[in-house]
C-alpha cells in the first residue's frame, strides 16, 4: 500500500515539475514557484531525484534580491491563471530587487535552512550534497542577515511580518481583528482562485481586499521595510515564521560546522539565535492558553488564538521539556477528540473555527510534518505517530490534496480534500514521512 501511495506521490511531483527548475505547488491554482512550498518539495524529491531538488533550492536562491531577501512568489512565466500576479506586485519598485526574475515584495517562512540539513540526511552521497550546500549556504546565511537588520525595529530577536500572506497562513481566524482595524476600498478586481477551488473553501472578497491593500501601502513606498514598520497596519510576530527561522538558523550553524573555517558566520548565528529563542519564549508563550501565541506589533498585544503554528515551536527545539509537555496537553485537549485527524490549523473549540475553509480549520500536511518531526524529537512518541499515521490516512482518504478536512465523519458521501488537487507538498512530505 505504501510504495503504491509514494508511486502516486512521485507522479504528481514530477508533474508539477517545470522546465525553468521549479515545482509549482498545484496545476492551474498557483502556477509560479513559493518560497516555502519549494522548500518541502526539495525533501520529497531528495528522496529519488537528488538533481531535481537541488534545482529547485538552486533556482529559488537564484531569484534572491541584493539585500538578502528571498521572495515569496517568484513568477518565472507570464501566466494569468493567478492573482495578484507579476504587474499588481510590481517588485521592480525595490532598489535591490531581482532585475532577473519578476516577484513578490514580501516573504514566507524562512525554511530554506533546515531544508539544507534535510537534503543532507536523505542524501546517500554526502560529499556530492555537501559540495551543493557549500555553494548555496551563503544566500541563506544573507537571507537571514537581511531578516535581523530589517525585521526586528525593536531588536527583540523575532522578525516582523507586514502581509497575512508572508506566514504561509494565509486567512486564519488570527488575523480577523486586525482586519477590525482596518477600512480598505473595494477593490475591483478578478478572481482566478475561485475558478479552481470552491469559493466556499478560500478566502472571502473582503479579505482579498485587505490583502491588496496591504500590498499597496509596501508599494507605495517601494517596499522599503523601514517605512511598512512605521505604517503597515499588519505588523506581526508570527510564532510559526520565526520558529522556521530559529530551526534554520541551527542548521546552518551545524552546517558551516561540517563545512569548516566559518566561525565568524558560527559566532553570528548563535548570537541571533540566542536572541531569538529567548525573546520567543519571553514574548509568545500564553501560560493561561498552554500554547504560543502571535503578536500584535501594530497594536501591541497579543494575540490570543491557538492555531496549529502555536505548536510548532516543537520543531525547533524552542520550549523545554516542561513547556513542550504543556503544549502536547493542549494540543490533544483541543484539536486531538477521538473524532478528528491531528491537526486542525485553528482550535476546534473556538467560534471561529471552519472545518472546511482554508486556514480557519483544515488540516494541512506540512504542518503536519512539522508537527511529527518536533514530537518525535521531544519524545512524545505516541502522538507524533498519530499525526503520522493521521496524515497518511488523509491522503488515502481523499488524494494529494491542498487541505483536509479534520472530521472523521463529515456525515458527508463522496469525500475529496480541500483546495488544490495535485498538490506538491502533500505529496512531497507523504515521500519523507513514509521512507
Ligand atoms: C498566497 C502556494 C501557497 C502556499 C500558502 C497557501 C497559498 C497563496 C494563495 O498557496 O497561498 O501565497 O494564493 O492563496 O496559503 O501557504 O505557500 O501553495
């Protein structure tokens, strides 16, 4: 049954795998290449085409900007399936933007890191891997430089995001009273998304709008971090943004380390990285909830929601075994009923919750990944098993799918997952969970 399921799991990979050096996370859907998406599709396809990961991380790093930054879209083809696509974004207005490639003004969780340190693990010859980690970790070393000198105005050691769509977690009930704060237009405007995917299951107009005019305040001053710091009214220290950061940072120092002769680079690393992990754990965690939480820069306060990025600190070795056994608690009090799939992306116990819409409920497989990967490193066996073994049951459930919805029984027939169908990481990350 397995190898039948990683057969199928490879044919949608290479499917999505395009000429230019890059997978695209779903046919018709998202039709570029994603910053993080690129990330855990190099893991899947470590595992039986080195040369295609190491292309997809190669041509990712190739569209790094001057300063360091590393978009989160970067649009190879002209394609008008996707909106907002090259000419809305307009990432020429930066001074130090690609002038190869056409992209994003913002970012995505800086997982590129620790996907190194994965490549390496799946590799069989280590010397060839670690010959490409040489020529590569430098841009992921600059790309982190480029989030302590520009993300961190009040050098707490987490980074900011401005845009919902710079955490990967894109309309989750978590940002629902910022967009309280704010009045956009109404914008006008046409959908692609919603002529793939059951308006029901992706983000409201309203939201869009938000979304857009997010990105026109960073246009309006050409993207400059400084000034969205001043004035972008979402400015957020997003728990599962800066725990991907911290994992990444440890597996460059280990890295380098197996490199040799970059102790400055080690030195720097770890001064960060004991910033970070300290204000992280001085700031985000919510005693009263038992989780972490997201911060509200803008209007200073926290935010007080527990959503499936409230658990993944454990992947990144943040809490202690204290904390981390809190965590555990909540997590199966919450989300881990007898009559769900570990792990709905936002708390089946509050009001806003939707298990079928996006990020507001449904379970995703790369946080999945995450989730089991950093259980099993604390030790918590047995639930890093079931979310194994829940997502595996997912996949066979409904196919390579985008989302899924958490409840065993839907009181629904004909069962299919959310979102996207073809969807890269699903199949990617079902590879590495079950090699
Ligand atoms: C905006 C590509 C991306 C993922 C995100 C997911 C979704 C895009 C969209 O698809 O976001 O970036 O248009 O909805 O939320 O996590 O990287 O798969």
């Amino acid at each position: 049954m397995n190898e039948n399921l990683i057969d199928r799991a490879i044919d949608v990979l290479d499917a999505n795998f395009q000429e230019g050096g890059f997978t695209i996370p779903s046919k018709g859907l998202y039709p570029f290449q994603w910053k993080w998406d690129s990330g855990f599709i190099a893991i899947g396809l470590a595992h039986y085409n080195i040369e295609h990961a190491k292309t997809e991380i190669k041509t990712l790093l190739d569209a790094q900007w001057q300063n360091g930054f590393i978009p989160h879209i970067v649009f190879h083809s002209e394609n008008d399936s996707y909106f907002p696509g090259a000419d809305f974004h307009r990432s020429e207005l930066h001074p130090y933007s690609s002038k190869k490639y056409r992209s994003t003004g913002m970012t995505q969780p800086p997982v590129t890191g620790f996907v190194l340190q994965e490549m390496y693990r799946i590799a069989e010859d280590k010397v060839d891997m670690l010959n490409f980690i040489e020529d590569s970790i430098d841009k992921v070393y600059q790309n982190h430089a480029y989030f302590y000198a520009n993300r961190d105005p009040q050098n707490e050691g987490l980074m900011f995001i401005y845009h919902n769509w710079e955490s990967g977690t894109d309309n989750s009930p978590v940002w629902d009273d910022i967009w309280e704060t704010m009045n956009p237009p109404e914008y006008e405007f046409e959908r692609k998304d919603t002529t793939h995917v059951d308006a029901a299951q992706r983000p409201s107009k309203r939201e869009y709008d938000h979304y857009l005019y997010l990105i026109d305040i960073a246009k309006e001053h050409h993207y400059d971090d400084a000034r969205i710091a001043e004035l972008s009214p979402f400015l957020v220290q997003d728990p599962l943004f800066n725990a991907m950061l911290i994992k990444s940072n440890q597996a460059l120092i280990d890295l380098y380390g197996l490199i040799g002769g970059k102790e400055i680079e080690i030195t720097i690393l770890k001064k960060w990285q004991k910033k970070s992990i300290d204000g992280f754990n001085n700031k985000l965690f919510d005693e009263e909830l038992g989780a972490y939480v997201h911060y509200d820069l803008r209007n200073n306060r926290p935010i007080r929601f527990v959503s499936s990025s409230s658990f993944s600190p454990l992947f990144a070795g943040i809490p202690n075994q204290k904390r981390a056994k809190i965590l555990v608690e909540t997590m199966l009090d919450k989300f881990g009923g007898d009559d769900k799939y570990l792990c709905a992306s936002f708390d089946p116990t509050n009001e806003r919750y939707d298990p079928r819409k996006y990020w507001r409920g449904p379970v995703w497989i790369n946080m999945n990944w995450l989730l089991y990967n950093g259980l099993k490193d604390y030790g918590f066996t047995e639930v890093a098993e079931r979310v194994k073994s829940d997502s595996v049951a997912l996949i066979e459930r409904d196919g390579f799918f985008e989302y899924f919805d958490c409840r065993k029984d839907t009181g629904e027939t004909n069962r299919v997952g959310y979102g996207g169908g073809d969807f890269s990481w699903s199949a990617a990350l079902l590879i590495d969970l079950l090699k």
